[in-house]
C-alpha cells in the first residue's frame, strides 16, 4: 500500500513524540499495522514481532505440508474439500490464504540473452485478433508474424483462419516482401509445423518440409513450452497488438492489410533496433537483406485443393458457400482449387467452372449460363427458376410477392412480368421500384412497371426493348454457293448473238446483280 508524505509523517509523529502503539496508529489512521511497522522499520526501528494466535487451521497443517510436498502444484480448492472431509470446520477464504503462503516456491530461472548472426534466423507464429464479420460469417481475425532476429524486421498479415494453405501464403509472401530468406526458421510446436514429438523425436509436417525444400531453410521447432527460445515473435505480436491494432478502423480485411504493410514499412521500421541502438529497424534489415537467402525461380503453390461431391442440384458446397456448375456434372466427384480472391472446379483435368470467391455464409453464387442451360432443359422449373432470379436481384421480392398473392394475384403472371421488367431494367432499378411498391402499398407488378416508366421519363431515357427469343432455338447454318453456276446465266455478246426468243424470266436474270449469293439451309432442309 503506498501512502502520502502526510500518513507517514503522522505515523512517525504519534509514534515517536505521543508513544502511541503500532495498533493505536493503525486503527486512528485506518490503514493496516503492516504499514505502520513499513515505515517505522524505514525509519530506523525493528519491526514489531507479534505472537501468532491460534487458529482452526493449525491442527491440519502438518497433513497439508505432506500433501504439498508430494503434489505442489495442487489447487487450494481440492486441498480445501481434502481437509472438510477430515473435519476442518472453516471456510474456504482463510484457508486459500493460509495455502497461498505454505505452498512451496520455485526457484525464478535466469535466462542467457541469445545472440544471433545477420541473415541467420527468423521466428514465426500466429496471433488471435478476435473476429470480423462478412455479411453473415463470423470469421476468427488471425494475424501470420514473422520477423528476423538480428534487425527485428516484421512482416505482419492478417488472414481469416490459421489452416496449413495461409500458413504457407504467410511465408510465401513474406519472403516475397523481402527478397529474400533466413538459413533457419522458429517455430513453436502448433501442428502447421510440428504433428508428433516425443523428446528430441519431432515429425514435421510434410507440407512445410516441403515447402523448406524449396526455399532451402532449416525448420526447427523450440522446446515444449518454452516460450522464451522465441521472445523476439512473441514481442513482435505484443508490440502490434498494443502500437498497431488497438483503436484500429478498417472495413475489409484488405484494407487491414494495406495498413498492416504500411505500419511494417513506416512506424515500425523507424524504431530502434535492439541488437544496435544506432540504427533504425529499417536501416538494420537494409544491412542483413544481402545475408538473406536468395528466392528461387518460382515461387511454392499455395492453392487449396479439395475433393468435393456434387450432389442432385447443379451446386458443389466448399467453405461454407455454394458454387454453381454445368448441370451435366452434377453426382460426380470433382476438385476445387481456391485462391484467396477466386476458385476453380475441375472435373478431372478439365476445368468447367469459375468462380469470385466469398468467405460470406450459406451464399449461392451463381453463374447464369449454369443455370439457364438446366432452365431450358426443365420447362417445369421455369416457374421456379423465375423465382429465384427474383430473389437474387432483390430482397424486396419474397415480401412483394407474399402481399401479391394474399391479394389475389396469379403467381405465374406476376413472375412472368417481373422478370420482363428485370430485363428490361436490371437489379437496382428494379429493387427501388420494388421498395416504391412496397411503401405505397401497391403489390402488383403494374404498379412497379408504372414507377419504372416514370423514373425512366424523368431521365429522359428511351424506351427499353424487348427481344423476344423462343427458348429452344434450332441452329441455322449459311452454305456459300459456286458463284460460277450463275455466270452462265449471263453470256456475254462475245460467244454468240443473242437470241431474240428470250423468255422475260431469262431477262429478269441477267439484270440482277453480280453479288456473292447464299441460301439458307435450315438442319439441311434446301429452300
């Protein structure tokens, strides 16, 4: 407890000049007699030596100092119900203090500084930032550290979870943003690096031994539980939680990123470097860069690769979201290789999808053509599939329709005409008007044809037109003709006189044009 300089100097007053005992002072000052007999002893005096009084604990003290002895480390609450069931009348506060004190201390372990060469080792680890929210995913905020241990230069990203493929994309681009590599890389013992150990035994995982075999570092995990063999990461994420994140704006997790570079570059490479207090962090790393390893030509494939089955609907599920793919591949095992920003679906070799990838939840992302070549095949989905389309472009839709129909609006017609509009008009044009409808209390997809007419006459806008297409449209195919057929059918004067007895069809014949002429065969049927 720390005092002011007037308790002190009243302590000492009552003491020396009014003879007023320890607990006098104490109880007249309200503090504690321990600081009373702090500053007396301060000033010079023996502490006070007081008799222990006797307590309910006493009789079981020599039981808890055996117990102790064979089990250090064991918890004041099971000592406690140990020593009810022997008949200690007490209640668990006293006795949790009186533990506190007889339990047997360890001996504070020394730690020699470790001292390392330039270009000679990095340490990696992870740090939990809590979580980020993408639309409806609640997704972990994991931050992917490195930093090299004589300039203390740290990369620093964020990534959405800690699996094994941005594990590697941490260190792909770290490498990347330094040109270059340490000979050896810290671990600490998380199953990215390390899936058995037993003593000196250690089974890396063979993904990240693969991934040294191609930028030619040693990994080497540290001691279980031994945090301090790599204090330099662990610092590194102390001081990015503290300097970096706290009373951190961002909306994306690429714009945390583009700031998290920025800090790497600017407030973080101007500090002092501990291994020398002359230079900045940057100025050290401009120092070790030529120590570092070089990068090899390529860089290591960080692409996931999933085994995914496509069941009845033409949709295959891959982290949490569904993709669309040609119906003509659905109850087939197919394989999804992901980026950070897209993914691909293959069947085999051959890829037959293509998609922006989301790390939203329960999303159906959709590529028309998929859907459209299933619609054309199942004319007792149009209905259905109109629906859907619907829904997509707004989330007015489900409400506009459920307040058409209690209003006796035929489904069918209603759908047919939204989806004209939504042709006619796209998404947010439609979705406004939707809202308009809504708010007017006018359901029915007049009312939201009207309201886009009028908007459309207010911008001064051409009317939209529509082009009807059948739905199963056999293909056409133009045969060229010999055009030498029909010069005979215009001699020249040259070959011969010409004959008075021409017909007024052979007239009309030679007075057409000399173009390139075609006929139109329709499925090989001449005309």
């Amino acid at each position: 407890m720390t005092i002011n300089k007037d308790i002190e100097a009243k302590i000492l007053r009552y003491h020396f000049v009014e003879q007023w005992r320890v607990g006098t002072i104490a109880s007249q000052l309200g503090i504690h007699h321990s600081v009373v007999d702090r500053v007396l002893s301060q000033a010079g005096l023996p502490k006070v030596e007081r008799s222990p009084r006797a307590s309910i604990i006493d009789p079981y003290l020599p039981f808890i100092r055996e117990i102790l002895a064979q089990f250090p480390t064991l918890t004041a609450a099971r000592l406690y119900e140990m020593a009810k069931q022997r008949g200690y009348p007490g209640g668990p506060s006293q006795f949790r203090q009186r533990i506190s004190q007889l339990r047997p201390r360890r001996q504070p372990e020394a730690y020699l500084r470790l001292k390392t060469l330039p270009g000679e080792q990095a340490q990696v680890d992870w740090g939990h930032f809590g979580s980020i929210h993408i639309d409806k995913a609640k997704r972990p905020l994991m931050a992917f550290v490195m930093v090299l241990s004589w300039s203390r230069q740290i990369y620093l990203q964020f990534y959405l979870n800690q699996q094994m493929e941005n594990f590697l994309r941490g260190h792909v681009a770290a490498f990347e943003a330094w040109n270059g590599l340490p000979k050896v890389l810290l671990y600490d013992n998380l199953k990215s690096a390390v899936l058995e150990r037993r003593g000196d035994a250690i089974r890396f995982h063979p993904t990240l031994l693969a991934l040294s075999a191609h930028y030619r570092f040693e990994p080497r995990p540290v001691a279980v539980a031994r945090g301090n063999e790599k204090g330099r990461v662990e610092r590194a994420i102390r001081t990015i939680r503290d300097n970096f994140f706290a009373a951190r704006h961002f909306q994306t997790l690429e714009e945390l990123n583009q700031q998290a570079d920025q800090w790497c570059q600017g407030v973080s490479g101007e500090r002092r470097c501990p291994e020398n207090t002359e230079l900045t962090v940057q100025e050290a790393f401009h120092q070790e860069q030529p120590s570092l390893l070089s990068l090899p030509d390529n860089p290591f494939d960080t692409r996931e690769r999933t085994r995914v089955m496509a069941r009845k609907t033409p949709y295959i599920r891959f982290d949490l979201n569904d993709y669309s793919i040609p119906h003509q591949h659905v109850q087939k095992p197919l394989t999804v290789i992901a980026h950070l920003k897209q993914l691909c679906i293959l069947d085999g070799e051959h890829m037959i999808a293509q998609h922006r990838r989301s790390f939203d939840k329960a999303k159906q992302i959709e590529d028309e053509n998929h859907i459209n070549a299933l619609w054309l095949q199942k004319t007792n989905a149009k209905q259905h599939r109109g629906q859907d389309r619907l829904s997509a472009a707004s989330a007015h839709m489900p409400l506009f329709l459920q307040q058409a129909i209690q209003r006796g609006h035929v489904l069918t017609t209603t759908l047919r005409l939204l989806n004209q509009l939504l042709d006619d008009y796209g998404r947010d044009e439609l979705h406004s008007a939707l809202d308009e409808a809504l708010k007017q209390q006018s359901p029915y997809p007049q009312a939201v044809q009207h309201i886009l007419e009028r908007r459309r006459d207010e911008k001064q806008r051409p009317p939209p037109l529509a082009v009807a297409v059948p739905d199963k449209v056999k293909p056409y195919h133009i045969k060229a003709v010999n055009l030498a057929e029909y010069d005979q059918l215009n001699p020249s004067h040259e070959d011969g006189p010409v004959n008075d007895s021409e017909t007024e069809q052979d007239k009309e014949k030679k007075q057409e044009p000399e173009n390139a002429i075609t006929t139109i065969t329709k499925e090989g049927n001449h005309d």
